[in-house]
C-alpha cells in the first residue's frame, strides 16, 4: 500500500506541487530579470490553468488507450520537458508564445495526472486503506509545494535557466524513483462501468467541490502578493507563506483522507469548508501574522479539500469513483480557469483591492459549506 500511494502522491508533487506552484514564487524573478512583463506572467499562468482543463477532459481517454502506467509516464515526461524548455530563453514575441505554450503544456500533464493518480491508486488498494492513502496521495501536492517553495529560492541566484532546469531535474528524479510502483487497476475501475450501470448521481458533491475551487482561486494567485503589497512582508517572510501553505496542504490531505475513512467523506467535507471559510476570513485581517496563518489554514483546507472529495466519490460511486473523480477534477479545473479570469478583472477595477477578491473567496467558500452540509443531511 506504501510504495502504490507514494508513487501517486508524486505524481501529484510533480504534475501539481512543482509544475504548477513552483511558477508562484519564479513570478517575480522572471518580471525582475526582465524575461516578461507583470501581465505577461499573469497570461502564463492562465496558459496553465486551461491546459490543466484539457488535462483534465483528456486523462481519462488517454488512460483508455495506452493503460494507467504508460499515461501516467507520459504525464511525468511532459512535466520533465516543460520545465527544461522553459530554460531556453529568447528574445521578442516568439519567446512568450513558446512560453505560454509549455506553460499550457504543464497544465496539460498536471491535468492528466490529478484524473488519474488518486482513482487508480485506490482502484488496486482494499477497501480498508483507501482512505488513508487517498490522503497520502494527495498530500503529494503540499509535499511539492514545501519543495518548489525551498528550491526555487536556492536556484534563482544562478539564473533563471538554472531554476528551470533544476525544477526539471527535480521531478525527473520523482518520475525515475516511483515509476516501477504506478498502480495499474483494471479499466473499468477508472475508465468505464458495465454495461447497463450508471454513474450515482453526485450534485451536491460536484457543486461544493466546484464553489470551493472558486473559493480558492484568491489565495492561489494572490496570496504572495497579499504578504508582499498587502501586508509588507519581507522576502523571507513571503516565501515562509509558500511553506506554510504546502505544509497545511499535506497535512489536510492525510488528515482529511484517514477522517474520512472514520466518519464519511461528505461529513468530512462539510468539515473541511468550514476551515476553509475560517482560512479566506483570516484572509481579510490586517497584519502578517494573519497571512501566515491564513496560508497554513487555505493550504490545509482547500487542498485539503480534494483528498476529501476523492474519498467521497468513492464512497458515492463505488466502481463508478474513477469516472465521477474524472468529471470532479473537470469541473474544478473549468471553475478556476473562468474565476482566475474574473478575478483579475475585479481586481484591476477595484485599484489592486485584495480585500475585493479575497471577499469574493469567501462568499463562495460559505456557498461550499451550504452545499456540503445540505448534501451531508440528504444523505
């Protein structure tokens, strides 16, 4: 059971945790070296939360055709490659479009690996341990961020192709150490049902993990820029609420996951939007020490969230689970690109307001907790 959920858990410290917060803290150094522009680098990472959504729509039929391991290698290597393009640095337009691209293509992989990984990892494991390694795999994603937000720091200094490279090297290293432990469960525990079986109907579920995507969206964009303009951190500082943020993140996953084995998924998941209301609340405080709390907490609580969804979608839909992951994983994928898009708008009308979008963060996290805990009591 160990090494199957660790080899998942860094699928998604690679595909999640690297390739797509890593580009947080490498945002800054990149406008400062002179490599983009502030809007330019907004655009990159809105490149990877629509390949991300592709990833997403696709993983399931690419898991079909060439078998869980080989989509999950296939996965990994565009991570590799996406970090190791995005060293060869050009000048004009040409060098933003090949950026946006492999960007796009990060997402892309991110995407394939998060509607794969936890659904085949618990597809192969007994009833008794899904729980608790649904938590070990999604806390793949905190474990990722702790290790993106203490490298990138350390490889800046030699240049921005270094960090690139580094990052690649990175999650080489992760692909190469767990590839021979992928899980390979029969295909119709992640790609199709029987002939004549439906997929349970799972709305509640499916609408409180898209309101929480949409809750946190805020502190995954602008959480950094908070500790920074809004509360004027020092760089150190602002780089421990990366830590902070990783380090909730795991430990709400392993958490949520072996709760979730002890009392349901859809009771834990109304516990965990609760958190999460709490975390986008401490949001809106003034002060440092409320960010780094706040970081902690949105970590804990929003990624969090997913391992606790997961293990709900298991619970709900049985030898349906995979499919209905799919389909939750497309949903927060959709809710991010298209809030990420109107929350830039609203934070340029509002004068660069962090209370506006944090606020609007927060009103859709209390409509997440509505809905799990109306969810919950229906059934």
């Amino acid at each position: 059971m160990i090494r199957t959920a660790l080899a998942g858990a860094g699928a998604l410290c690679a595909g999640i945790g690297l390739a797509r917060f890593a580009y947080v803290p490498l945002f800054p150094a990149m406008v400062a070296a002179g490599w983009v522009e502030g809007g330019e680098a907004g655009l990159l990472g809105a490149c990877n939360l629509t390949g991300y959504l592709a990833g997403a729509l696709g993983g399931r039929a690419l898991g079909r055709r060439l078998g869980v391991p080989a989509a999950l290698d296939a996965g990994m290597a565009l991570v590799v490659l996406s970090f190791l393009a995005c060293a060869l640095h050009g000048p004009g337009l040409g060098w933003l479009l090949w950026l946006a691209l492999w960007r796009g293509l990060a997402g892309l992989a991110g995407g394939i690996l998060m509607s794969l990984a936890g659904p085949a990892v618990q597809a192969v494991l007994p009833p008794a341990r899904r729980s608790a390694a649904t938590g070990m795999v999604v806390a793949g994603i905190g474990a990722g961020v702790v290790l993106g937000a203490l490298a990138v720091p350390a490889l800046v200094p030699g240049g921005l192709p270094l960090a690139w490279v580094g990052l690649g090297l990175l999650s080489l290293l992760v692909w190469l150490g767990l590839r021979r432990h992928w899980p390979a469960p029969p295909a119709a525990e992640t790609m199709r049902l029987p002939t004549g079986q439906a997929v349970p109907r799972a709305g509640a579920l499916l609408l409180a993990y898209l309101l929480s995507a949409t809750g946190m969206v805020p502190p995954m964009v602008y959480l950094a820029d908070l500790g920074v303009r809004g509360r004027g951190l020092e760089a150190a500082a602002t780089a421990l609420l990366w830590v902070l943020f990783g380090l909730g993140a795991a430990a709400g996953t392993l958490l949520g996951g072996r709760l979730a084995g002890r009392i349901g998924g859809r009771r834990t998941l109304t516990l965990w939007m609760a958190a999460q209301v709490a975390a986008l609340g401490l949001g809106l405080l003034p002060g440092a020490g409320a960010a780094l709390l706040a970081a902690a907490l949105i970590g804990f609580a929003g990624v969090g969230a997913s391992a606790v969804a997961l293990a709900a979608a298991r619970e709900i839909g049985g030898p349906a689970a995979g499919i209905l992951w799919a389909r939750a994983t497309v949903i927060y994928a959709l809710a991010q690109a298209v809030t990420g898009f109107a929350l830039a708008a609203l934070f340029h009308a509002t004068g660069d307001s962090h209370a506006a979008v944090f606020g609007a963060g927060l009103l859709a996290s209390a409509a997440a907790l509505a809905v799990a805990w109306a969810g919950q009591r229906l059934a």
